[in-house]
C-alpha cells in the first residue's frame, strides 16, 4: 500500500526551526533504541538466551586471549571458534577482534549492564570471522554474511562513497558520524538529509553483519554448536519477521555510529529469501515507523510511535493507524549560495495506514525497499543548480511515490510562512522574486524538476537464491 497524506495538516518549518525538529526525531530513537534493546535482552525478553549467549563469546574470549583452555566452546562445523587465534601476532584482525570481545562485557550475573555493548559483540565476532583467512571453518561464513549485503548498494565505487574524515587530531568517539563524510551523490547520504536524519557512516554492512551473527546465537544448540549455513538463513528470516532483527542495529543508531535510513535499507534490500525454497523475509523496515505484527517488541514498538507522533508536534494519544513524517526540501549541504540555516526549510507530513490482513504497511517495498532507494537513484542521476542534489526534486519523487494521488499542500499562511519563496530563492540562486507568485508545493518545487540525466549511480536489484 501507500500512505494517505492528510495535507491538511501539513505543517512547514524554517531556519534553526528545521534542525530542532531533525534533534527531536534523533532523541526520541535514540531512548526507544535503548529501551528496545533492555526489553529484549532482560530476563524473560524475546532475546534473553542471546544475551547470554553473547556474555558466553566474551567470557570465553578472555580464557583464549589468557591462554587457557575451554572445556566446551562454542562451535561451528565441529570446530571452536576461536580457532586460529594469534596472540603474538598485533596485526591479525581476527585475533584483535578476539580480544575486543574479551573487553566487552553485556551481563552481571542476570543483570544487563550495558544494553549498547550488544552490538558491538554481535560486530566483533562477524569481524573475527571476516577478518580471519579463508579456511573451512571461516569461508561458510564469510560467504553468508557477504550475500546479506546488496551488490549495487554497496558498491564503493557508485553508491557507497563515503570518504573517511580527517580527525586525526580530534579526541572524538570512533563513531560513524564522527569517522565518515557522505558527498552529495552518495545515496543514503542523500536519503538521510531528505529524512531529516544527520548522516552517519553510509549503508550499514554492520547491520547486516550483526544480524547473521544474532541468527548465529539463535541457532546454538544445547551442546553450543551453531547451526549450519542454511539454518542460520532461515533465523535470519524469523529475525526479521518478528521484529526482533531491531535489536541487530538499535545499539549502532543510539550511538550515531549508522542512522535508521542506513541500517533499515541495508536489511530491506537484503534478497528477500536466503536460500532456494526457504522462507519468505516479510517486514520492510521502515524509519517513518509503519511496521506491524513486530509482536516479540510490539509494546516498546507502540511507545516509540507514540513518542514520535507527540515529538512531530501530535496531540494527545495518536490515533491507531496514522503516523508523522519530517521532510527536509532545502538544507545547507544543497546551497550552492553560502550555506545558511536562515535558509533550510522542512515539512511534518501526518498521514495514514492501514492495519489488519497481512498488514501491508509492513511488506510493501514502496515503504522503504527497493523502490525507494531507486526513486533516489533516478534523482542522483540527473543534474542539479547545486552542488548537491536538490532536496525540492527529491521530495517531489518520493511524494509521488509514497503518497497516492497529488500532494500539495498550500504554501499559504498560517502552515506556510511568507518567507519560504525569499528563502528558497536566496540559498539556491533562482532570479530574484522567480517564486514571487508560487502559491503551492508544487510551484514551489517546479525549477527543480525535469532536467537532463547523467546515468551515473546504480538502481539497485533485489537477488533471490
């Protein structure tokens, strides 16, 4: 399905307005996030022998880096997996990945202690594997955790651009939004300043490799053996279909190290079944918050849409079936003018979706999948009077693709402010007093449209086994 805009409603933001509605969508994910993961992982939570298992991985890590023996250690295909470890050897990545594991620590006894350490087990253990040499024991899952990520999404040398910044100096984290510049025609950059999220470290292969690794944990038997390739597919799926596949990447947007743009699509174009014959991959996860039947978080869940609708400036309790969204149609990063906050302009879009059945507003890639992300494409690939691509064309496209029918909200006071045409004309250098007569969205956007193409980035593809 697509969403019903209730343009109505519509209301538009200018200036430093704009960057405290983007602060209010990145506190409120940040504290549900967290909250997801300590519902998740506490005791009796749908991910509590994970947990576990994962304060397992460390505890045996620190009896491998202290050189002794484990009687009983967690295997894949009949061998330890901490096999090959080098303690001479400071070089090795897997071996450093062994010992970042022994660093960590999830559990007290049965107490969660740091909710956010759980992603970075779930991504030093898919490292220590990615990072070893090919060996029988190693290459099955190397091989399962590269064919979760989307060959054209991840192309490094069309879609996933991002340059590392120069931060040697700076005593910062070593997070994504600290360590990674997304340029302009790198396409979740691109998708995460139409979304109103501040971009972070690109298309998430964390993400991905963090939930092969939690369908790993969900797949250990009694003795501590993994399952085989296949059966850790098939967790894969049940993951997501359940919901409990947020708990792979909710640590890594509560730390900005990805955005929920770059975590989610990397899932959604993941191929939707993992092996021939298995079964189907259902949900679409989606950053405007539209998923159903997530019934392993569905209370977290329904407060993190409530939080969200009152933050996006919704009254009362929101009603069942209706979200907010925030668009931004003209930031700094697009100005080809001096970049000024003066001059960015955002829109909070209510709108409507449907529950019940199958509940499509979960399984439709329309949402947030393969279509979107090539709506994306389409606009990177043709010119722009900016540096970068302008954010006016790009929501024309997504409004069209997502919201049925014509979406135009009046751009006249009291949800339009008067100043939005001076605005628009000052940062993106349009003739003076060009948007003098624009009483709508859709004058507002049209210089922005129909220009010639470049063909350079690529749509993406959704691979079946």
């Amino acid at each position: 399905m697509t969403f019903v805009a209730q343009v109505d409603q519509v209301q538009w933001f200018v200036g430093p307005q704009v960057e405290a509605q983007k602060s209010k969508v990145k506190q409120v994910d940040e504290a549900y996030c967290i909250r997801l993961l300590d519902l998740a992982l506490s005791q009796g939570g749908p991910l509590d022998r994970h947990a576990r298992l994962a304060q397992r991985l460390c505890d045996e890590a620190r009896r491998i880096v202290a050189g002794q023996q484990i009687e009983h250690p967690i295997t894949f295909s009949g061998e330890s997996v901490w096999t090959g470890y080098r303690a001479d050897d400071p070089l090795d990545g897997a071996s450093n990945n062994i010992r970042m594991l022994a660093e960590l620590r999830l559990l007290r006894e049965n107490t969660v202690i740091n909710p956010l350490g759980f992603g970075d087990i779930l991504r030093a253990f898919a490292d220590r594997f990615g990072e070893a040499p090919d060996s029988p024991h190693t290459t099955p899952i190397k091989a399962l955790l590269r064919s979760l990520q989307n060959r054209q999404a991840f192309n490094k040398t069309t879609n996933r651009i991002r340059i590392k910044r120069r931060d040697i100096l700076n005593p910062i984290p070593p997070v994504g939004i600290t360590q990674w510049y997304l340029p302009n025609d790198d396409v979740l950059g691109t998708i995460d300043r139409a979304l109103g999220y501040y971009e972070t470290g690109d298309i998430s292969g964390s993400a991905t490799d963090a939930l092969g690794v939690l369908a790993m944990l969900d797949s250990i038997d009694e003795h501590g053996a993994i399952g085989a390739v296949d059966t850790i597919r098939d967790r894969i799926v049940a993951l997501m279909n359940d919901g409990r596949a947020f708990a792979a990447f909710a640590g890594m947007v509560a730390q900005l190290h990805h955005s929920m743009p770059e975590t989610m699509m990397a899932l959604n174009l993941m191929p939707r079944r993992l092996r021939a014959h298995g079964p189907l991959i259902a949900q679409i996860y989606s950053p405007f918050l539209t998923n159903a039947n997530l019934e392993q978080i569905a209370g977290v869940y329904g407060q993190w849409q409530q939080a969200r609708w009152n933050a996006l400036g919704g009254a009362n309790v929101r009603p069942d079936g209706e979200m907010r969204a925030l668009f931004v149609l003209q930031d700094i990063f697009q100005m080809p003018n001096i970049p000024r906050e003066e001059n960015e302009i955002a829109i909070v879009v209510p709108f409507r979706f449907e529950h019940g059945g199958q509940q499509p507003d979960s399984t439709n890639p329309v949402i947030f999948g393969e279509p979107f992300y090539n709506v994306v494409v389409a606009q990177l690939n043709t010119a722009n009077p900016g540096p970068a691509i302008t954010l006016q064309k790009l929501s024309k496209a997504i409004f069209q693709l997502i919201f049925p029918g014509n979406f135009n909200p009046a751009v006249v006071a009291p949800r339009f402010p008067p100043s939005v045409q001076a605005r628009v004309e000052a940062a993106m250098q349009l003739p003076r007093n060009a948007l003098v007569d624009a009483d709508s969205y859709e004058r507002l956007v049209a210089p922005f449209l129909g220009l010639a193409g470049y063909g350079r980035v690529e749509p993406a593809e959704i691979a079946n086994a």
